[in-house]
C-alpha cells in the first residue's frame, strides 16, 4: 500500500503507510514544488482521511476549498484565505459529473491540472485531493437529503435543474471525507454558498462556511474558469455583466427593482450574440424577490447570461 505523494507535473513519490498511525516516515517525502513549498497529493479517499486523522490529532486545524480545477486568481484568493485562517489547507480538484445538466457542458469543462498543480504550488496549498469518480461515488453511497424549499428552485435552480443537487451531494461528501474545520467558497456562486450554508445547518456538520469576496478582471468581469472560452469579442463584451450589476447598486435606492432589473436585461439582450437569463435583485438570505427594500434582510442583484455558448453568472450586493 503506498501514499501517492506530492507532484508537480509528473514527479511523483511515494510512502509506506506502514506504522503511519505512529508517525508518517516524511523522511522520503515530500520533495519541492518550488524552493519554499511542499505539497502532498492525495488520490484516494482513506489514504487522505489517515493523512488528516493524524494533523488533528497534533492539533492544526484544516481549511478545505473544493473546486472543479481551471484554477485562477480568484480559487487563489480562497486558499490564501484557508492559509491565514487554518494550520493546513486542503484543495480538492473534482469536475462533478453530478452537477452538470447537458453532457457537452461536462465534456467542454476545461481541464488544466498541471497550471492548477503549479497555481496551488504558488499559494502554499499543502494538500491536493485529486479524487476518481468512483472514490467520490463508491456503490453503496446514500443520498444525502436536504430541505432546500425554494432555494435550488430560483434563479439558477430554475435554468439549471437538478444542479444544486450534485452540488448539495458533492459537497456534502468531500466534507464527509475531509472534515475540515473550516469551508472556504466565494461569492461569485453566491446561490451556491447559501444552499451550502442550509446544508451544514441541517446536516449539523462541523465546518464553519467563510464566504470570500468576488475576484475581477482589471475590466470588472468575474474571475470563471469558463471565461478562457469566451471568443475574443465576447470577452471584450462580457464587461457588461458587472457594469449592469455596478448600474443596478447606483440605482438601487431611487429606482424601482423592476425598473432596475428591466434596464438590465434591456441592457444585456441589445449586446450582439449575448442571451441573459434572468437578472434578479433578491434578498440576501432568502433568495426571495424584494417586496419591500425596508425589510430585506439585504438586496442582492444575481445575474446569468449566455456569451454566445459560455454561460457566465454574476451578481453584486446592493445594501
Ligand atoms: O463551485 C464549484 O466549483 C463547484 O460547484 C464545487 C463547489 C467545487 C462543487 O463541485
């Protein structure tokens, strides 16, 4: 039984788990990613749960950020924010087939695991988890069910059914296998993170959910990993999504939510090939239309709109 152990590229090492329970023999491992930084791989589920039980037992404690890989500066901010919060940070790369409604959306995910090893080498992330999909839906799995009222059914969950779903599973089971003290996701999947957050409170999970601010383009666009699909003149067009959602926080106050949510979507159909979906100003916590600003719990404008075939998501807090 051997660890597959840290890698840039393709170097790889690997240790004996024999007394591992004792203490991990590291004299072998790990070997640098670059002059300052060690990071360990791990492929298999019980191999990472060992490697962890172990950390916890010296007491550090462990921030974890899940992702699907295509990492940027924004995955960065992240597990800086895990790095200078937590003893260990923990990054797993797992493109989860569950989420995905169309297939081809599945196929076309970009896949750049040798920048992302490279990225998270240049961040000090200590632990990759690079899971097969049978490690992650073994057989006998049980569903996890969640409550999720409206939530999964507004805004995303309307043009993406079933998407929440995957995400409520994946991310319940990479919290089952990590257990990390704290769970790091941003702002830009900002219907992600609330279903996440409902998820730990039913499920009583012991992660405390940290919500890391939106990362943008000098332009204003939000970091994606699809945004490297984007044709050029797309990409120069995309600028309009945050400057909508800047327009709609200006506005926010003087206007009329639908008048606000009108001109966007006016705004968005007139720019050649682009589609929006929809471009609603909902309550921060509920997810619910805003019947009156005075009692909202916070306004939040969330918007998703097709850039010829890349679908890119937005959204900005208004008050
Ligand atoms: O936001 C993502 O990249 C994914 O939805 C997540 C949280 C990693 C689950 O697959």
């Amino acid at each position: 039984m051997s660890l597959i152990f840290l890698v840039k590229k393709d170097t790889f090492a690997f240790l004996s788990l024999q007394n591992y329970e004792k203490k991990p023999t590291f004299h072998i491992c790990p070997l640098p990613v670059n002059e300052n930084t060690t990071m360990l791989l791990f492929k298999k589920v019980e191999l990472l749960q060992k490697h962890i039980t172990w950390l916890k037992t010296k007491g550090l404690t462990i921030g974890f950020t899940p992702t699907m890989g295509a990492l940027h500066s924004g995955h960065a901010s992240l597990i800086q924010q895990s790095k200078s919060e937590c003893n260990i940070s923990v990054c797993s790369i797992f493109v989860n087939p569950t989420q995905f409604n169309e297939a081809s959306d599945l196929e076309k995910y970009p896949r750049t695991i040798a920048k992302d090893i490279d990225l998270l080498a240049s961040v000090k992330n200590d632990i990759l988890f690079l899971p097969e999909v049978k490690e992650v839906y073994p057989p006998n799995l049980e569903e996890i069910q969640i409550q999720l009222g409206h939530l999964d059914k507004v805004m995303e969950g309307e043009h993406r059914p079933g998407h929440f779903q995957g995400v409520v599973q994946v991310v319940h089971r990479l919290l089952d296998i990590v257990q990390p003290h704290y769970l790091y996701m941003g702002q830009k999947d900002f219907q992600q993170f609330t279903i996440i957050q409902q998820m730990i409170e039913q499920t009583a999970l012991n992660t405390i959910l940290r919500v890391c601010p939106i990362k943008r383009e000098a332009d204003g666009l939000a970091m994606s990993s699809r945004n490297v699909r984007l044709l050029p003149e797309h990409r120069k067009l995309a600028v309009a999504l945050s400057q909508c959602l800047a327009k709609a926080k200006e506005d926010y106050l003087h206007k009329t939510i639908e008048a606000i949510e009108q001109q966007a979507i006016t705004t968005l159909s007139n720019i050649p090939d682009f589609k929006p979906e929809y471009f609603d100003i909902v309550d921060t916590k509920t997810l619910l239309p805003i019947k009156d600003k005075s009692k909202a719990n916070g306004a939040v404008a969330c918007t998703a709109v097709f850039a010829g075939e890349v679908r890119l998501i937005d959204n900005m807090i208004l008050s």
